[in-house]
C-alpha cells in the first residue's frame, strides 16, 4: 500500500470518528455494527461517499498526477463549495485529529 493512500485512510477514520461522536451523542451509543449500518445507509453520511470512492479507487501502488490532482481538488475545504467541501471545512474547523491527518495527506501530495 502506498503512503498517500495510508493517509487518506488515516483521515477518512479521522472524519468518521467525528461525524459517530456527533451522530451517537444525538441518537445515543451504538454498537460498531449499528454505526457501520447507519454509515453505509444514512444519508447524514453522504458527504463522505467521494473521498471513500477516492480510497477505493487506489488498487496498486501507483498514484498518477490525475489522481492526486483529484484529491486534491477534494480535500479542499470551502464552506461554499460542494458538500463534502463544506463538511470537511467545518470538521476541520472543530476536530485536531481531522486536521493533522488532513496535513499528513497534503504533505504526500
């Protein structure tokens, strides 16, 4: 596996980590497999769904500049551009994690 794609798994945790804190505390605790459930099936978790497809596009250790250009076009926080844009700028606003393992994705690109 490569580094690039180790970081962007290491931040996608990061955000699901946030996003179950914020999700249990107004629904109350869950098991993993309940949270896995609500992930995959709650359109609250929506926003997450193009960083996902990122991660699982990389198959080989193999990065092209047109990949990473498209992380990078994606991990750029805007609270006025697309969802997962103004999601992720809000997170990162609030959660220390999100926002080193958002650094340790940009210093690989």
């Amino acid at each position: 596996m490569n580094e690039l794609h180790t970081r962007l798994l290491e931040l996608h945790k990061a955000l699901v980590d946030v996003e179950r804190e914020g999700y249990e505390r107004a629904r109350g605790r869950m098991t993993d497999g309940e949270f896995l459930k609500a992930l995959i099936d709650d359109p609250a978790f929506a926003w997450l769904a193009p960083l996902t497809k990122l991660i699982a596009q990389i198959e080989s250790d193999e990065v092209t500049p047109e990949y990473r250009a498209q992380v990078k076009t994606l991990l750029r926080p805007d609270e006025l551009g697309l969802a997962f844009q103004r999601r992720y700028h809000e997170i990162l606003q609030r959660s220390p994690d999100a926002l080193v393992a958002h650094g340790a994705v940009m210093r690989v690109l």
